[in-house]
C-alpha cells in the first residue's frame, strides 16, 4: 500500500502593481521685464482755442491783425466805431444829473418835514409821504447810473483784444465791415484764435493701453513729415471713458511747442514706453493651451495638475509673455499632453536649462 505524503499548501499573492506617475517636463516662468512699445495714431490740436465775436454794434475801424500774426494777452485786435454808444453815454448822463437834482429836493424836504413833524406843524403821514419820494428818486438814481454803467462796459467793448497770448487763425472782418452786437448766427464771428505754444496730442487708446495711461505718463511724438525728429509729450488727462463704438478711451497729453513750430492739426504717431504690468511673466510657447477660444498654462501644485487662465501678450519667439497672479513661483509643464486635466497626478522633472 503506497502512503501519500500531504503537499504543502502554497497561496501565491501577487499584489497590484501601482500605476507609475506621468513624468512631465516643467520649467519656472520668469517675470517680465522688457519694456513695451505702444505705438497709436495722434493728432495735435491747439491747446487752447477762442471765437472772438464782437459785443458792440457798429463799424470796423481799424483792423490790427491778420492770419498768422502772434498776439500777446490784452493785444488789440480791432477797434470798432460806434458813435450813437457815445451818444447814448452822453444821454444817460444827463439823465442822472436831472435825476440827482430831484433827489436833493426830495431829500431837503423830507428832512424839513421831519422836523416840522415835532413841532406838530405836519402831519404824520405828509411826513412819510415826502420820505418814501426821496427813497424813490434816490433808487432812480442808482438805477440810471447802473445804465449809464452798462453802456460805458459796451463802449469798452469798441476795442477787441485777445483773451490770451495766441496765434490768428482765421478772421472774417476788413476795415469798414459792420458788425453786429447780438450776432443771430454763430458764423457771425469776428476772429478765431489758437495758443499753440502748447499743443495737445490726442490718442485713442485701446483698452490694454488705455488701463496703464496715468497723469505724468511720457510718450515720445514723431511725424511723417519729420523723419528723425522725436518730441515728448506727457499725457495730462484720459476720459476714463471706454467708448462704445470705437473701444477706445481718449487721451491728451501736453507737447511743448515754444518755438510754434509744430502746427495745429498734424497726424503722428505717439510711442509709449511701458514696463511690463504686474503679474507678467515670459513662458515657453509650447506651454500654451488653447481650448474653447482661452488661453491657459498646466502647472504643477503637490504633484497634481492645476490649469492657470492667462492672458496673452507679446509673442516674442520662444518665450510668450501671459499675465496672471497665480503663477508665481509654480513650475508650467512644457509641451502638455493635450488629453492632460485637472487633478492629474504627474511627477515634474525640472528642465534642464540650455547650454
């Protein structure tokens, strides 16, 4: 009889092999640091500007000035004749010396009555009566001396000088022409003056340039018909408008043009020198994923993957420039798988910097 000798019991467990980590490529982006140009069209206007109408009716007498001429403020720029103010002037003067003598009548009789009042030798009321007459004809008074003031300012008005130091632009009088003192048109003007000693430059700018222009801002000014020459200007206010149909805010930035050598009117270029906006760093371009129109890095936070959206920038070859806040100090996978999501978990591998 053959004996059987048991066979050892072997349970072989194999335990599950655990899947290795995703080795991805990453590389520290670098803050920004080169400045940028903004290059916008411009357009310089005058820094000041006036339409001289004539306050006074009558006729040019004297024409001092004529287009292109230089005035300093006060300057006279034309004299106009107007006889019937004089005149005028003359009558109301006179108006006040009748009016100023019944008023001294009225006033010595009110005072007489007044004193007769305590004698009882007037009554009360005859008293008062001859009181409110001098008041009246003491305001007469001050009212025609306010007329005969007002045509005095309207004869000031026969000399038509300059608001402020500028530049004749336009005029439409010759000596001889009659001008009206309550023009009915606006075309009714006599002069048009500009300041061009300083001259506005005016911007549109777009919203990425529009968010950075600050008061003090300093652009540098060409112009084609000026080839080599550069002049700078500071932007001196913004409309902190966005407008609707063009999507730019306008901006004016003060040129100084003491020599009046640059013209109201001429188109330029402004070029704007700026310094990265904060939170700008340079990546490679092959970090960039693009799904649904936006743009976004793959970084790596506690080895699992967290998309960033970012802003693009200048692409300056290699490297792209891309705004955000969240990218400081994260390692950007380099060339992400495209089927790559959030919460991978993944093993980053520094790139090693290029020789």
């Amino acid at each position: 009889m053959k004996r059987f000798l048991p066979l050892p019991l072997v349970i072989a467990c194999t335990a599950p092999a655990l899947a290795d980590k995703v080795e991805v490529k990453v590389i520290t982006p670098k803050p920004a640091t080169q400045p940028r140009a903004f290059e916008v069209p411009a357009r310089t206007e005058p820094a000041e500007t006036a339409t001289i109408f004539s306050r006074a009716t009558g006729v040019i007498h004297e024409r001092k000035v004529d287009i292109g001429d230089r005035v300093a403020a006060g300057d006279v720029l034309a004299t106009i004749d107007a006889p019937e103010i004089a005149r005028q002037i003359e009558a109301a003067q006179a108006t006040i010396d009748q009016a100023e003598a019944k008023a001294k009548v009225a006033r010595t009789v009110a005072t007489r009555s007044e004193g007769l009042l305590k004698e009882k030798a007037v009554s009360k009321e005859a008293t008062e009566q001859s009181t409110a007459t001098a008041e009246e004809l003491d305001a007469s008074v001050r009212a025609y001396r306010a007329e005969l003031g007002k045509l005095q300012e309207l004869q000031k008005f026969m000399t038509i000088r300059a608001p402020f130091d500028a530049t004749i632009t336009a005029r439409k009088i010759d000596r001889g022409d009659h001008v009206n003192g309550d023009p009915s048109s606006a075309d009714a003007w006599l002069f048009q003056l500009y300041r061009i000693n300083e001259l506005r430059v005016v911007v549109q700018a777009p919203p990425d340039l529009a968010l950075r222009l600050e008061t003090g801002t300093e652009g540098k000014v060409s112009f084609p018909e000026l080839p080599g020459k550069k002049f700078t200007a500071k932007v001196a206010r913004t409309s902190r408008s966005i407008e609707t149909v063009s999507g730019t805010m306008r901006a004016e930035l003060l040129l100084k043009n003491d020599d009046r050598a640059l013209p109201s009117g001429l188109s330029g270029t402004v070029t704007f020198d700026l310094a990265p906006a904060p939170g700008t760093f340079l990546v490679p371009t092959n970090t960039l994923i693009v799904r649904a129109g936006k743009a976004s890095v793959a970084t790596v936070v506690d080895g699992k993957v967290k998309l960033v959206e970012v802003g693009q920038g200048r692409n300056l070859g290699e490297s792209v420039e891309v705004t955000s806040a969240g990218l400081t100090g994260q390692p950007v996978i380099v060339s992400p798988n495209a089927l790559i999501r959030e919460g991978d978990e993944v093993n980053a591998v520094p790139l090693p910097p290029k020789k």
